[in-house]
C-alpha cells in the first residue's frame, strides 16, 4: 500500500507480544503519520490472554505507550480486546506456550458497529 487517499477512514489493529505492540503497527503509523492526520482512525490491539481487569489495564498500558511513541496521530478510539496463543504458530520457547483464547468476540463485534459512525469522513462545512 503506497497511499490511504482511497480510504475516508482507518481502523489499525495489531498484537501485543511481550508487553510490546506489534511492529508492523508501529510501521504503518510512521509510514501514514501525515495521511493519518487528515482522516478519521481507530485502534485496537490483542493482547491479554488472562481474563482479569489487571490484564487489560497492563495492556491497554502497553499499548497507550506504544501510541505515545507517534504524537503526530490521535485516534479516535482506542481498544484492547483479549489475545490468542496458538502454540503450533509460534517459535521455541514459545512453541512450548499452552493454548490459549480469550478473546470476547461480542464485545470485538460491539465495538465494530459502533465504529462506522465514529469513523464517518468529516467534510468540510460549506458556508
């Protein structure tokens, strides 16, 4: 992907693995920082695998200070939903991880239709 001039809006999701977000994430935000600025974006990260309040807290944590490493861009919603451990997908010493979901797809699916409406493109008022 080259440009988001096609795009009116933008939801970017990614993983948090070890208490960091993904890379690719961090990549996409520095790549369209400018392009980001000028439209409406959501973010959303996977990450606990406990089901306890702590576990999201220490997330969305994570994630708020993955974000604050791009000031430029400020989205308009922000997100932590439970992760995923799939030990055949992963590398020694993780491949030795047990198996894990605990992922909420109500609340992910509660939070995409509200999206739409959050996201919709802002034009500019005609006086």
């Amino acid at each position: 992907m080259d440009s988001l001039e096609h795009y009116g809006a933008v939801v970017l999701g990614g993983a948090l693995y070890l208490g960091r977000w993904h890379k690719d994430a961090h990549q996409f935000l520095r790549r369209f920082e400018e392009e980001l600025r000028e439209r409406p974006f959501a973010v959303f990260a996977l990450g606990p695998i406990g089901q306890e309040p702590v576990d999201a807290t220490q997330s969305r944590g994570q994630l708020d200070k993955a974000l604050a490493a791009h000031p430029a861009v400020r989205p308009l919603a922000v997100e932590i939903f439970g992760g995923r451990i799939d030990p055949t997908k992963l590398r020694f010493p993780f491949s030795h991880l047990e198996a894990a979901d605990s992922r909420d797809w109500e609340a992910i699916d509660r939070w995409a239709v509200g999206l739409p409406q959050l996201l919709r493109p802002r034009l500019p008022v005609s006086v």
